[in-house]
C-alpha cells in the first residue's frame, strides 16, 4: 500500500468512534520481557530470541504510567494497512482504546421508592463509557533521546451523570516526558491524568482486565486528576535499586465536587487555574519486581497527597485537605515458567481522609486474583474483590434529616470474570452484593450484575 493511500485509511480510521483508558500487555497481562511474544513447547536456549514485529510501534507507546501499556500485538488494528507504519515513519504512535460498562441491581430493595436515581445499578445504568484517541511523538526525532509529546482526546459518558460525573469532550492529557539517565529518572510535564500514574487501583494492575471490583473514591475525592479531566502539573519518577522507585507529583487540584464541578469552570480543559482550586502534591514510595522465571512478582507501595484547595467542613468553616494510602499485590503461586505472570495473586489496599471535610473517610480492599488460570486461557483474568466504604460521622449528621437513621458504610463483594476474546477484545461479567448501597437505611442489600467491554484498536 502506497504511503497517500495508507494515510487515507488513518483519517477513514480516526472518524470511526474510539474509547480509551484500558491498559494491557503486548497479550493483555505483562510486558513484553515477562510475556515472551512467541513460546515453544520445547524452546532451545542457545536459539536467539525471534524479533518482535510491533517493536517499532510499542517503542512509541505513551510512556510513563506504573503499569504497562497496551501493547500493539494486543490490538483490533495490530499494522492492518499499514496505517502504524506510515506513522511510525515520521515518529508517531496512534492508540484508540474503548470502555463501556454497565450495571444493575437484580433485587431491587428500594421499599417502594419511586423517586430519582440515586445509587448505580437501581436502574439499568451505564456507568462508564469512555472513548479517546492518544497520539504520541518520538522526540528523538529533533534530537531529544527518550523525549515523548503526548496526548489523548476523551469522549466521556455515561447515565448517570450526578454520580459518574458530567458527559463531555474534553482534552485527556497533553504532556512532555523526558527519561533521563537511562531510566533513572523519568519526568512528565503538563496536561497530565494521574490515574495510571500513582496508587495503581486496578485488579492486577490492568485496565482492560481489572475494571470491576474496586470502589476507591478518596484519592479523586482529594481532587486528584483522572482519566477524561486532566490538569496541569508535573511528575516525576526515581529509580531506587532494581526495583524500588519514588514518584512525586504537584498537580493543580481539582476543585470540590470533582467532575462535575470541573467541566462547569473548565468546559474545555485548557484553563490553568480555576477559581477555587490550590496545589495538590502527591507522593509514592514503593518497590515494584514483575513476575520472571522462578521469581514471583510483588509490588508494595504507600503515598500520601495534601491539597491547598478550601474544603467546606461539616461543621462549618474551611479548611486544607489530604489523604494517604497503602497498597500491597503479591503472586502467591507460579505454575508456568514459561508464562510466569500466571497464577493466583492476592491484594489489600487502605486509604484514609480525614471526616470533617471528606465523605468517604476510611476506603478497604482485600482481593484474590488469578491470571491464566486455564491452561488454554493464559490472558483471562478472574477476580474477587471485597471493599468497605466509611462515611464521615460528621457528614452523615450534615446531610441526615434530624430522627432520620442512616448506615454508616457500604460493603461490597464481586467477582468477576475477564476473557480475552481476541487480541484487543475484552468481555468481563460480573456479579456483586452490596450492603447498603447508599447511607439511606430506606435501600437493602443490592445484587448487581456488571457487564464490561474494553476494545483496544
């Protein structure tokens, strides 16, 4: 195919509808070093490892996230056309990635309520759909090495919009990354979306597998950035040893109220500081080694954020915010040399935010895991994950009529299925209870079903 004609089909290709904000391996699960791309039923050690064809295009994949990125082998489009070489020939990367899930509460407890929507799921509810295109661009081209320009434009949406946040085209993130000294450090600059950054809240550290389960709100609470409602700010990562590291970030904050709030001041994004928003600083300490022959992976890490920005307390007056977290995932079996991501895996995670100012006050996770726990099905992903929400002891008096009762937190079980359906492709039922779905005693236990699809092109 001709060069005119490839870069004919990328603008038939950008006009189709894209999602993004899934996260995979070259085949869904781990990078490329722990996920060999071809394995043979009896490898010969002295024969040299085969070339990856996608190399090129995962080189100028977006960079600097704690977990890997999808990797091109792993997509709808792979090189179909051409359309990633032309690209790739003036430095360019392309990833159009989709999320849509959904959710409904089976039982229906609601004791004759018959007013509007108030928890995720008491309707059949879309509670994400996401649809972004990143672009990235090798500055190495212009004799920057390890410099990367990068940026994601999000359609955001969903039906639920006073509880999942507004629906909205906006920009996703805009940003330089610079690695320096081999690694050792690694710096991004602007419009930056910290979700994938820090905390790393996803079952097995992977968008397009781990979606259902965790409920932790605390750290968007904060007004830290995410995925669709990026904010201007820097990052930067240091190596510790082979496999500690340290992340440190100043952000401009989202303003109380999130979202929604946001795209109220903000409607495109671009604006630098909108008014009643400060300075939020993160930071991550924690020791990362992925899976490898013989070698189980482990990854622990702790942080702690603080937040300029004014937050009405519940008793009146305002005040600064912060938070802090704790995060452990450890593989506890490996029964796969060849594929050593395979196995069963166990998490937990703790945040805490102090009540006076913060709803959600005290966030717990535990959960089990397992990667490729069919034989035939190496990429699949089952998961139960157990969470517990805490209410604000203050908050719950502010916003509870007086005589009124009200729970004071949410329990919540499910698990859940991820299948590969094909490279790119991800189908992941679930099932869930949940103890008090919202702080109203009027509302009994809720047995949701989840269904989500992530399409990575």
């Amino acid at each position: 195919m001709t060069r005119s004609a490839s870069m004919l089909a990328l603008a038939g290709l950008l006009c189709l509808p894209r999602a993004a904000h899934a996260q995979a391996s070259n085949d869904g699960q781990a990078s490329a070093t722990q996920q060999p791309a071809t394995v043979s039923a009896l490898p010969d050690k002295d024969a040299p490892a085969p070339a990856d064809p996608f190399k090129r295009f995962d080189d100028l994949a977006l960079k600097g996230w704690d977990i890997p990125y999808p990797k091109t082998r792993d997509s709808i489009l792979a090189d179909h056309a051409g359309i990633r070489d032309a690209l790739a020939d003036l430095g360019i990367g392309i990833s159009p990635i989709n999320t849509i899930n959904f959710q409904y509460d089976f039982l229906q407890n609601d004791r004759g309520y018959r007013g509007p929507q108030l928890y995720n799921g008491q309707n059949v509810t879309r509670t994400n759909s996401t649809v972004s295109l990143t672009l990235t661009y090798d500055l190495g081209r212009i004799g920057i090495a390890g410099g990367q320009l990068a940026t994601t434009l999000s359609f955001v949406n969903n039906s639920f919009p006073a509880v999942n946040g507004p629906k909205k085209f906006r920009i996703g993130r805009l940003h330089w990354f610079q690695s320096i000294a081999n690694g050792a450090v690694e710096v991004t600059a602007g419009y930056v979306d910290n979700t994938q950054e820090f905390i790393g809240i996803n079952v097995g550290g992977n968008l397009a597998t781990g979606n259902l389960g965790p409920q932790a709100t605390i750290p968007f609470q904060l007004g830290l950035s995410y995925g669709g409602f990026a904010a201007p700010g820097i990052d930067v990562r240091t190596r510790l040893g082979a496999h500690g590291y340290n992340k440190f970030g100043v952000q401009r904050s989202l303003p109380p109220g999130g979202a929604t709030v946001e795209n109220e001041l903000n409607p495109g994004g671009f604006r630098f500081h909108p008014p009643g928003t400060g300075v939020l600083f993160i930071d991550e300490i924690g020791y990362n080694r992925p899976a490898a022959r013989g070698e189980r992976s482990i990854w622990a890490r702790g942080g702690a954020i603080y937040n300029t920005t004014r937050y009405d307390t519940f008793t009146g007056g305002t005040r600064d915010n912060w938070a802090m977290y704790v995060a452990l995932d450890r593989q506890l079996t490996q029964p796969d040399q060849e594929r050593p991501f395979r196995g069963i895996y166990a998490g937990a995670t703790f945040d805490y935010a102090p009540p006076r100012q913060n709803f959600y006050t005290q966030y717990y996770e535990g959960r089990l895991y397992g990667v490729g726990l069919i034989g035939s099905r190496p990429f699949d992903l089952a998961s139960l994950v157990m969470t517990y929400n805490k209410y604000s002891p203050e908050g719950l008096i502010a916003k509870t009529p007086v005589g009124t009762g009200y729970n004071k937190g949410t329990w919540a079980l499910i698990g859940s299925y991820a299948l590969r359906l094909r490279p790119g492709i991800y189908l992941q039922p679930g099932l869930g209870v949940t103890v008090h779905p919202i702080y109203s005693p009027r509302f009994g236990p809720a047995l949701n079903g989840y269904l989500g699809l992530v399409t990575i092109f």
